[in-house]
C-alpha cells in the first residue's frame, strides 16, 4: 500500500510502498482510508518535538474509510482505560507507536471504529476525530459548559477551537473568540460568533471583556504571557479549559484573582472512548459540519505539513487517499 512514512526528525516523509504491520484479526479491523487530516501533533513529531519518538512510523491519527463495506470514521485513542478522569499510564494515540492514517490502510482496534456520521462527507468525517474529541472533552467533560454561559475561545481558526466553537454553539452558549487575523475573526462572526478581539491588542482585549460583562469560560491552547489576561476575562466562578501550550509557560499569573474569584483551570489531552462516543452523538444530534480548510492529496503530505508551521488555514487540512 501507498503510505507517507515519517523516518526520522526533520526530514520530509517518504512517500511510498509499504506493507501493513501484522495484527491479530480476532482483535484488529483494516480500514480502506478515503481520507485523513493532519494535526498539530504531525507537525511536532516531524520537528523531535513530542514524546514517544520512534521510527519509521506512519504519522496521521484522523482518518475516514470503508470497513466492512460500510463508511467509518476511526477514534485515535489507544487504551485510555476505565477511569474517565484521566488515562491509563500506557495510553497513547494512533499515528505513531502504533502505524496511522497516513496510508492508503490502516489497521486498528475493533472498538475503535464507528460509523461515519451520514450528513458528513468523507472529507469533513476525516476532520473530525481527534480535534473533535479533544473540544469536546475540554468543553463537556472537563469544563461543564451549559447553555446560555459565555464562553470565550482563544485563537479561533485552529481545529480544536472551531469544534470547542462549533460544539458550544449548538448547545445554545453565547459564543466569543479571539485571534490574531482579522480575517479569522470575520469568518468566526459569519458563523454565529457573538464578537470577537484581537489577542495582540491587551488594551482591546481589557475592553472587550469589560463591555461583555467577562466569561463563564474560557477555552485556550497557547498558554503564554497572555494567559493572566485571560483568567482575568473570567467572571466569579469561571472555568478554563486548557488543551495545549504552544506559546510556552505561564508567566505573571495573578494568584488571588484566581482564588478570589474562584476560578477553575483544568487541563485536558484528547479524550476517552466514552466522550468520542458522545462526540459523535453531539455532532449527529446537531448535523454540525466541521470547517474544511483545503484538501491535498496524500502524496504532497510534506506540503500539507508545511502549513502547519504558520497556521494560515482556517480549519483542517485534509489528505485525499488514492484508492
């Protein structure tokens, strides 16, 4: 089979004939891939900036195809246990210890394999899965969001701040985001944003949250200097959501405001197959159409990474698979 296969720290994937790993059949299903979407942790395990590194390997936790004769989307997490609370310690995600979707097949656990919601197409069903679980998890699971809360998401454009975005309006919350394109922000408020605030700018930012009247939660992946700013957007009680750190560590967090405002900050990774399940059921319920970016071919995998370096997309980047 066809593959992009990722054989050591920043060199471009190969793309080429492989076989597919062996597997136990009573235990594992092989998936004919249609298409796969890329995702930030892509970008980093090709840079040696992840943990786990081994190679080769196929990269690509996102994927959508046939099984059975039957459409299926595939949830990337691996053994994440029986404690919703938190993973096992040998959990892990598809697309690197274990080969991924970057391929024109892909083998993975039984279990793991759900059908494709029938609205989608295979293109926008191949978006879905980890950044789909990961908003879920961080917006559902962990931050409790209800309907009619306020909620802020940080650098909208990305593929988990649009579903958290998405799956927040569906429930009925009062939807607001920032970023650092104009662009970005427009194409938020088009689709149902109630505002939105250039993050580069503190003081607009400060005023932003001041003539909404701050926020139930907030919803970030970029950490930084400019995560004090967003604890003090919240409101009493507020909860933040945090499932990435791309800007770095925090710095000049203002303790008391967070214990005198009882603030709640919690962090999340993916998600459990119990919340990819509801996922699914949220994303059926509600026909919600993930945000499709551009699709590429499989064979210009290393364009397609080449993008994620400075995220100009607006939604995901798919992988079309050749048959």
């Amino acid at each position: 089979m066809k593959a992009l296969v990722c054989k050591g720290i920043k060199q471009p994937l190969d793309y080429e004939d492989i076989d597919l790993p062996e597997y136990d059949a009573s235990e594992f299903g092989v998936v004919d891939l249609q298409a796969a979407a890329l995702n930030r942790r892509d970008y980093w395990i090709t840079k040696g900036l992840y943990p786990g590194l081994r190679f080769p390997t196929v990269l690509g936790s996102d994927g959508c195809g046939i099984y059975e004769g039957k459409e299926v989307v595939i949830n990337p997490t691996i053994r994440w246990g029986q404690n919703e609370r938190y993973p096992d310690d040998d959990y892990i995600i598809l697309g690197l210890e274990e080969y991924g979707t970057f391929a024109q097949q892909v083998a993975v656990r039984k279990s793991a394999i759900h059908p494709k919601p029938a609205h989608l197409t295979v293109e926008q069903a191949a978006a879905l899965p980890l950044a789909g679980v990961t908003a879920y998890r961080t917006l559902f699971s962990r931050c409790q969001v209800q309907p009619g809360e306020k909620v802020l998401i940080s650098g909208i454009g990305g593929g988990v701040a649009l579903f958290a975005f998405q799956f927040a309006l569906a429930i009925g919350a009062e939807v607001y985001v920032t970023s650092s394109s104009e662009d970005k922000l427009e194409k938020a408020q088009e689709m149902g944003a109630t505002g939105g605030v250039n993050y580069t700018d503190t003081d607009a930012m400060k005023a932003f949250s001041k003539k909404v009247g701050g926020f139930d939660i907030v919803i970030d992946s970029a950490g930084g200097d400019g995560f004090n700013l967003l604890l003090r957007m919240c409101r009493k009680g507020g909860r933040v959501g945090v499932y990435g750190g791309t800007r770095g560590n925090w710095e000049g967090i203002n303790v008391p405001n967070v214990f005198f405002k009882q603030l709640s900050i919690h962090g999340s990774t993916m998600g459990s197959d119990q919340d990819f399940a509801d996922m699914l059921d949220l994303v059926n319920e509600h026909r919600i159409v993930p945000v499709v970016d551009r699709v590429m071919d499989l064979e210009a995998g290393n364009d397609a990474l080449a993008l994620m370096k400075t995220s100009p997309q607006f939604g995901k980047i798919v992988l079309q698979i050749p048959n």
